[in-house]
C-alpha cells in the first residue's frame, strides 16, 4: 500500500533505521532492532543508505525484509547524489520486485572524500521524482524531506519552501521533516508551508538525544537550534550517561506530546537503531499515543 493511502485515513506512525556498514551486523538489526520497532505496529518504516548508495543492496533486502515479515509499509531511501537513471531504475525495479510501494528521494549529502562527479541524470529530489513517477506510472508512492530551519544551502526560509512546493508538484505525496527540538519553529514552518500551497502531509521528524557528543553532531550536521534550557542540563550531567538518557528520553517524550496535543500529520521517529530506547519512549507515551494513531 502506498504511504500516502494511509495518510489519507489516520495519522501515521513511522521509525527510520539505517543499514549497518558491517554485513554481519545486518542479522541483528532484523532480528532484533526490526522486530522490536514492528512491536509498535508503525505505519511504516523508513530505510536510509550510506553516502554514495554503500549500503543501497542492503536497503533493497531490509526493505523487503519489512514488506513480507512486518505489518510496517517500507519506504525505501534514494539519493540523487552518484545515480543514473539506469541505477534508479535497476533499483526501482528490484524494490517493486520485492513488492516495495515507496520511496522517498534525495538530494543526498556530499560525502568529502568523493572524486567523481556526484550529479550527472539527478540533480534535484524533485527531479528524481519526477522520472521514476513518470517512468513507472505512478506505480511507487513518492515521498520527500523538508527542513523547518530551511536547508543549510538555502538562501531562506521562504525560498526553501519555495523549492518545497515544486518537490510536490513533482508528485512527492507527503514529507518527513529533518531533526529539529523546538516545536514552535516547527509550528512557524507549517503554516508558512500551507499558505505557499503545499497541501501534502508534513510529518514532524524526530531525533532522540541519547548522548552529550549526538547534541554537537547535530547541531554541526543540520544547524538545528537547540533549546537552552536543554543544552545547560546536558551541561550539567554530561559525565553522566544514565542522567544524559534519562534527560534526553523526558525531553523527546514531551516534545512528540506537544505535536500530538497540536494535531500533526503523524511522527516519524529517527531510531539510530537503537531500540531500547525506542521501547522507552513509546512506554512514556503509550497513552496518548494509543488514541492519537487509532
């Protein structure tokens, strides 16, 4: 089923895993980390690849992995960074193969150590979209990202957002939002989104914080702002991993309620992988999160 079908009837819950570089660390992340995710019965999970699609014939197997063993839609990742059409279409063909509805392209990030030319058939997501919706007729639902504090290339906001709408007119169906800790910017950003004419459902991606050196990463990786009052407390424990957990999984636990409390499209979790803490997050909110995913 197409993810945008779902989105159609109920808000969606969504966690995103990563294909490990190890080849023999791929058996415990579906025995384990998939199958303790699936528990939570998610609307669909979403599977990323490394930098210049290193991992892509994993993607293509978790994904299906997920597709015949979950009751989880797999939304499969493709960047536009190092892809021919030829590549895309020898994965589109083996995702649909596999029975796989949906994917979701991107731009990709740049990788520094690359030597060759990164963008030769895909310069855009939205370019991307638009030929695997025409090459297979509508066939695969599409999806894309978008960024509450606009892209780190982007001139602005409101360019961002500009660009936000040609991805949909692209026929991207929905969006998942890249990490941000303030609800509030998330709130600024969807309405601005709404009244620039993008009408498909935005999901609120979300990273738990689980350790003092992730808060840095992030911030140097997506220029996130990171609320102060969170940032001091890190500050405060950040010799102490217990305290570090437990502040991050309080922070993450009341920000998804926020969003609920808010209405959103869905939440989309990013999980790292790390499942333990995905079951304690979604104990701390089972509650309400019963009600709101129904």
């Amino acid at each position: 089923m197409k993810i945008s079908e779902i989105l159609a009837k109920k808000k969606t819950l969504s966690f995103e895993i990563f294909p490990p570089k190890r080849e023999e660390d791929t058996f415990t992340l579906i025995d384990k980390t998939i199958k303790k995710l699936a528990s939570y019965e998610p609307d669909f999970m979403s599977v990323t690849y490394g930098a210049l699609g290193n991992t892509l014939s994993n993607t293509a197997m978790i994904a299906k992995t997920i597709k015949d063993n979950t009751k989880s839609e797999p939304l499969a990742h493709l960047t536009c960074v190092a892809s021919t059409r030829g590549k895309v279409d020898s994965v589109c063909d083996e995702l649909q193969n596999y029975g796989v509805q949906n994917i979701l392209t991107l731009r990709g990030d740049i990788p520094k150590e690359a030597d060759a030319p990164l963008f030769s058939d895909f310069k855009h997501a939205s370019d991307m979209a638009s030929y695997i919706k025409s090459k297979y007729d509508g066939k695969f639902g599409m999806a894309g990202a978008c960024y509450p504090e606009k892209h780190p290339e982007a001139e602005s906001i409101t360019s961002d957002i500009e660009f936000l709408k040609v991805k949909q007119d692209a026929g991207m169906e929905f969006f998942n939002t890249q990490l941000f800790f303030d609800n509030e910017v998330f709130y600024h950003f969807l309405l601005k989104a709404r009244k620039a004419g993008v009408t498909v459902p935005i999901i609120p991606g979300i990273m738990p914080v689980t350790n003092y050196n992730q808060i840095n990463r992030m911030i140097q990786m997506s220029g996130c702002k990171v609320p102060l009052k969170l940032l001091n407390q890190f500050d405060r424990y950040k010799d102490d991993k217990d305290a570090i957990e437990e502040i991050g999984l309080i922070f993450t636990s009341y920000q998804i309620l926020d969003l609920m409390a808010n209405d959103v499209d869905g939440i989309h979790i990013y999980s790292m992988n790390k499942s333990g803490f995905i079951s304690k997050l979604m104990d701390n909110i089972s509650y309400v999160a019963s009600g709101f995913f129904k």
